[in-house]
C-alpha cells in the first residue's frame, strides 16, 4: 500500500497511546508469517527444480524409444522387400506357366470348334444336296452359333473360306426353298403327298436363314397366289363396278379351299393376314383404275353396294386379324339427336367429344403412311378399315347429289301434307313438319355415317344446310303479309297485319317450329 495508507492502517490499528502495548505482539506476528512464506518459496522452488530434471530424463527416453522404433521400422521394411523379390522369381516361372496353358486351352477349344464347324459345314452340305430340310434346319442354328466364336478372326483366310463356303450352301438352300415352293398351288400337292410335309420343313430353314429370307418367300408366294386374282379381274368382262363382290368371293373362298394346305407355314409368318393386305392394294388399285375410266357418272345403286360390300370386307378383315368390328358411336350418337329430351345437351356433348378427338389426333401426328407400317404381326399398326373404300370418296358425289334431290321431295312433300295446325295432346306445339324433317335428315345422316365420314359426310352437311334453308324459306312465304300501297299509307295502316284467329295460331306454330329446328342444331 502506499505511504497514506500505511499511515490510516497505523492509526486504526493503535489509535491512542494505550494500544501501542499491543506492537510487539503484532510484530511477532509479522515476522512468523515472513517466515512461513519463506519457507513455502523455498520448497516450492526446490521442487521446481526436480521437476526439471526429472522431464529432461523422460524426453531422453522418449526419443531413445523413437530412434529404437524406426530402426525396427527400416529393419522390417528391408526384410519385406526381400520376401517381395523372392516372391517375384518364385511366380515368374508360374506366370509364365499359366499364360501358356491358357493359350494352349484357347488353341484347343478353338481347333475344336474349327473342327466342328468343317464338319457341320460339310454335313451341311450333303443335305443341302440332298434337301433334307429338317435335318438342314439344325445343323444351320449349329453352325451359326459356331461361327459366331469366329467373328474375331474373321481376318483369316481359312476362316474367310469357311464362312463363305457357308455363305453359298445358305443361297443354295433358298433357291432349293423357293424352288420347291414354287410347286405349292399347282396341283402337286395333292399328287405327291409327302410335298406338305416336305415344304412344312422347309420353313424350318427359312426361319434358320435370315429373316430377309422370309418376307421375301411370303412376297412372292402371295404375289404368286394373287396371280390368277389380277388376270381373272383385269378382263373386260369382271372389271366391272358391279362384279365388286364378286373379288371379295374370290379371296375368301381361295383362303376357306386352301386353309389345310396353308397350315405347313408356322404360325409366326401370318401367311393369310399378309396375302389379305396384298390382295386389298391390288383390289383398290383395280378399283380405283375402275372408277377414274368412267365415261359417265357412275350409277348410285351399283356405286353404293359396291361400297357397301367393300365396308362389310373390310370389317371381316379387321375382325379375323384384330380390331374388333366397326365402331357404331356415330350411329348411337345419330340416334340420340332429335329425341325430345335433353337434345341441344347430347349434340354439345357430342361436339365436344370429337373436338377433343381432332385435337389428340392433332397433337400425335400421325403418318398414314402403309409403307412405314409393321405388316409382319396382326394388329400391329396397320387398319383394314379404309384401305379399300377410300377409293371410292372422290366419286360419292353422285350419292350426295341423289340425297339432295331425295331431301327436296321430301321437303316439298312435307310442307304440301302440312295442315299447320297441331294434332290434340301435343306437347311441345311445333309442326309435325320439322319432326319430320329432322327424322329424314337423321336417317340420310346415318345412312351416309354407315358409308363413309369423310368429305362426302361434309358435303352431306352442306345439303342438310341447304334443305334448312328452304324449310325456313317456305316457312317464311306461308306467314302472313301487311298492307302495302297508297290506301295503306294513306290510313297508317302500311306494315300493319289484320289476322284472324287460325292466323294467329300458325305465327305462333311457325315461330316454335322455328326456335325448335334451331335448339336441335345448335
């Protein structure tokens, strides 16, 4: 403490001459306590200096044992080494060894099938000679299976021979195919009778060949077929639009006679459903050439049964291969249009269903190219529905123009029958003419769906549209008409009606058979 304080804390502690007996005492004190910190220091001093010594003795021995530790390290290290080079000569000689006999393993399992394959090539071609297919069939998927551990040593001349030796036993197995085939309708297979079972196993090697084999046999046995189809109905006397049915007659009795004899292709080859697609590409474009020769209009009646029959065909295509039978949707939705309840909701629905028809249709873009199409699998993409029968759209103007006509004599007919009054417990007080006008317009709008919805279902639209019209028309003429002329004028009567009660009733009559000709097409 400072001088002050020394001073204050003497004071306090002898405050008057009496206390100081108590000096002595207190220095006593003092000095006792002097000693027993000096006596602290000391030890404390004392045993820092041991502490010293002792911690240089332990890091001696410490780094004693780390030196020791890595010379032991080094030691092992070194010996290690050692057992690695010694390692290395020992498996030298095994590496050696083992790269040897797995060479000489390749080299024998190679000879070996090298060995095979001159065999199985050579007994191929003893039956190919001999045109034993069944046995031919095999032996093809052994050897295909042997040359393909060659494909790595394609480079060598002798395995360049062998494939090609191959290579020309496998053309002269299709020519033999296809020769032998050529046979099949002619009539021999009903005098040789082991023929069927002969051409049956040779589909075993058309399948064994590659499959460009195949179609190319299929091709040419369904234009083979189809042959004696183009001479029958290219004469004068069958290329006729009225002979139609007559084609489709053809094709089915040819697939009914020839069922049995038919059965020697697998199942796999669909060998009627690609003669059917052929057949339908060479009846259209008959027909086709048909129609455009025309000196003159074709006649409706011969035009539409040839259609007609051309649509059940071609529904009895898509039944037998896939797809079901032609949809009737339009005809449920026709029937549903004019009932007396909810009639504007069900045409609405309607409409919106094929607006979202045409725009899925819109968004898939679809190519309606047959060529790009899988034909090999039934149903695998191509429609029977359509191929023939769109020839005929470009000429179904001539029924349009018929149902136009038809819809006018109706028209006349109804509004001339007209009585323009209503029958007794009628309900929705409208004439029976427009019922009966949208009835007809029903019945020639299902009759044309059933035929074709395409363009000519459009142009049919149009006619509808025109027959509306002078409904509305003859409508109109039948209302009554105000005054006109200089009396009129004179008395302020122009444009004014004078009507009598019947009058009346028909204004009444025609504006709620007009607001329900528009509720029905709307």
């Amino acid at each position: 403490m400072d001088k002050s304080s020394a001073l204050e804390y003497i004071n306090q502690m002898f405050p008057t001459e009496a206390s100081l007996y108590g000096v002595e005492p207190l220095m006593q004190k003092i000095h006792s306590e002097i000693r027993r910190v000096d006596a602290g220091i000391l030890a404390a001093v004392r045993q820092q200096s041991n502490s010293g010594t002792k911690a240089k003795e332990d890091l001696a021995a410490a780094t004693c044992a780390v030196e020791e530790l890595m010379y032991k390290i080094r030691e092992i290290k070194g010996k290690a080494e050692q057992s690695e080079m010694m390692v290395q000569e020992i498996c030298r000689d095994i590496k050696k060894l083992d790269f040897a006999k797995k060479h000489i393993t390749t080299t024998i399992t190679a000879l070996h099938r090298l060995t095979m394959v001159v065999s199985a090539v050579e007994q191929l071609q003893i039956m190919a000679s001999k045109r034993q297919y069944k046995e031919a069939a095999a032996q093809l998927e052994a050897v295909n299976q042997l040359c393909s551990h060659f494909e790595a040593y394609r480079d060598i001349p002798k395995i360049t021979e062998l494939r090609e030796k191959f290579k020309n036993i496998k053309q002269i197995l299709k020519s033999h195919v296809f020769s032998d085939f050529s046979s099949l309708g002619t009539g021999k297979e009903t005098e040789e009778t082991n023929l069927l079972q002969h051409l049956s196993d040779a589909c075993l090697v058309v399948d064994a060949l590659e499959p460009s084999v195949r179609e190319e046999l299929v091709n040419n046995f369904c234009s083979r077929e189809l042959t004696s189809y183009e001479q029958i109905f290219e004469g004068a006397e069958l290329a006729k639009l009225d002979k139609t049915e007559r084609r489709y007659a053809w094709i089915k009795r040819r697939i009914r006679t020839n069922e049995e004899i038919w059965k020697i292709f697998p199942p796999s080859w669909h060998v009627p459903y690609r003669l059917c697609i052929q057949f339908c590409k060479k009846t259209r474009k008959q027909l086709e050439e048909i129609l455009d020769n025309l000196k003159e209009k074709p006649d409706v009646g011969a035009l539409l049964l040839a259609l007609q029959r051309t649509l059940e065909f071609e529904d009895e295509l898509a039944e037998k291969f896939g797809g079901g039978a032609r949809s009737l949707e339009t005809g449920n939705e026709i029937e549903e249009i004019g009932r007396g309840k909810n009639t504007s909701q069900s045409v609405l629905d309607i409409r919106k269903k094929y607006e979202r028809k045409f725009a899925a249709h819109q968004g898939t873009g679809i190519e309606e190219n047959d060529g790009k199409k899988e034909l090999s699998v039934p149903g695998a993409g191509f429609n029977f529905r359509g191929i023939i029968s769109s020839c005929f759209e470009p000429h179904l103007t001539v029924y349009v123009e018929l149902e136009e006509k038809t819809l006018m004599e109706n028209l006349e007919k109804l509004v001339q029958e007209e009585t323009w009054d209503i029958e007794e417990g009628s309900q929705n007080n409208v004439l029976s003419s427009s019922m009966q006008l949208f009835l007809i317009i029903k019945r020639s709008l299902k009759r044309c769906s059933a035929l074709t919805k395409n363009q000519t279902l459009f142009n049919l639209f149009k006619v509808f549209q025109r027959i509306l019209k002078a409904y509305a028309t003859k409508l109109f003429v039948r209302l009554p008409r105000g005054g006109t002329g200089i009396v009129a004028a004179a008395t302020g009567m122009d444009g004014q009606i004078k009507t009598s009660d019947r009058d009346e009733r028909v204004m009444c009559y025609i504006v709620n058979s007009a607001e329900y000709c528009h509720k029905t097409l709307t």
